[in-house]
C-alpha cells in the first residue's frame, strides 16, 4: 500500500464510520476495487485508522466527555456486549470475515433492505428518550447487544447502534449522538487488540502509511460527524438503505 492509496482508504473511513453503511465494508470493498490484496499489514491498517474517527468524535464532543455524569457506566454497560462477543469471535472476524467479499456484499444489501423496512415501519413515541442522560442501563445493554451485529463486515456498527436504539426508545438525534460516543471505546478496543497483536510485524513504512490514513481519516470523520446531525433533522436513513443495496448489486455486477 503507497501512500495515495491510504490517502484514499483515509476518505472512505471518514466518510463511512458514523454512516449506516459500514466502514469495514467499504474498506474491503475499496481494497478490491484498487486490487490490494488483504494481507495482514491491510487488515490491521483498515482497523487502525479508525483511531482518526475516534479522535474526531472525542474533539466535537469533549464537554460532554469532560462533564462525564454517568454516560461513561452507561456507554460502558453498551460496550461490554460487543467486548465479549467480539474477543471470543476475534479470530474468525480477521481470519475468515475480513476476507470475504461475499460476506461483506450480502451484509450490504440485506442490511440496506432491513433499513429500508425498519424506517417504513417505526415510528417514534412521544416519550422516547431525548438526552442521553436519559437512557438507562437496560437500554445500553441493548443497544451493545445490536452493535455485535457489526463484528460481520457490511453490517456497520452506526446502523445496528441506531436501529438498536430507536428500537429500545430513544429520539433519532439521542441515539445518533450515543453512537458516536460508543464509537470510542468500541473501536479503541479493537484498534488496541490488533495493534498489540500485529504492531511488531509493522515497518517504518508502513507506519507511516498508517499515520496518513490516520490523518485523512480524522479530517474526514469531523465533516461526516457535522453532516449526519444536519441530515436527520430532516430525513430518514431510506437514502443510506438505498445505497448499500445499489453499492451491493454494482460490485456482483463488476467482479461476477
């Protein structure tokens, strides 16, 4: 991997991270496209420049991590879920899943389709929680639960949190904004996981194909995070289930 092409894979995470469209997905999709193959130093780059999406997040919403309260039991009671599942799956995850277009390809379109039927049939209650101070623990614990989902590269971690948590009850904003702070320890611990798995077999090169992927990834990430909180003042996700299935049926048709 040069540098122009980490740049690239920099764009699409920042872009794909807090969208319902699955930013592993896209990587891997992205990775095909360029034809890279998934090699171990990949793998490991398409997870670690997720440290740019984190650190994004942590800049736009550092009062609220700062005032703290009880967010952090909370956003831990949702975490826990996917820790467990995903160490215990965490070999099958990058040994087989990360490896399979296929996988990632059918995650797209079924997920774009249970998007699509999620919205034409939810509707949200009046009591539905509107801060995050309002969300209980049972709630969080759901809503880890759904984000599980996501250790299946193509089903993305933002739409299985914010489906999760408009299922449970909770306002479309209270649980886009509850997943970009679950993003943190989520994808800290799987940045963390792999990197202490795989950060000796990485070069000097590489590590600085790493940082710029990093960079862009941030850069990106801050303008996406804006966007989607403009974005569902006014709309449903029907627009991102669209894309997912389109994105999915133009990969079968270009590499069938």
């Amino acid at each position: 991997m040069n540098i122009v092409q980490a740049v690239i894979f920099g764009v699409v995470e920042g872009v794909s991270e807090f969208l319902p469209i699955s930013s592993t997905g896209h990587l891997m999709l992205t990775a095909r496209y360029l034809g890279i193959s998934q090699t171990e130093f990949v793998k490991s780059f398409e997870i670690a420049i997720q440290l740019g999406a984190i650190l994004a997040v942590a800049v736009l919403y550092w009062k609220t991590l700062i005032r703290g309260g009880d967010i952090y039991l909370k956003l831990l009671a949702a975490f826990i879920p996917t820790a467990v599942i995903g160490g215990i799956l965490y070999k099958v995850v990058k040994g087989f899943l990360l490896e399979s277009s296929t996988v990632v390809l059918w995650a797209l379109f079924l997920g774009g389709i249970a998007l699509i039927i999620f919205e034409w049939l939810h509707r949200e209650k009046v009591s539905a929680a509107a801060e995050l101070s309002q969300i209980s623990y049972p709630q969080a614990v759901l809503i880890g639960l759904f984000q599980s989902l996501a250790i299946v590269p193509g089903v993305s971690r933002a739409a299985a949190t914010i489906v999760g948590g408009l299922v449970v009850g909770l306002r479309r904003k209270t649980i886009v904004e509850f997943s970009f702070l679950l993003a943190i320890p989520t994808m800290a611990a799987a940045v963390g996981l792999d990197l202490f798995r795989s950060a000796n077999a990485f070069n000097r090169e590489q590590f600085l194909v790493l940082s710029i992927g990093f960079l862009v990834s941030f850069a990106v990430a801050l303008l996406a995070i804006r966007f989607l909180l403009v974005f569902i003042k006014k709309h449903t996700f029907i627009p991102f289930g669209i894309y997912r299935i389109l994105l999915a049926v133009a990969f079968w048709i270009k590499f069938r």
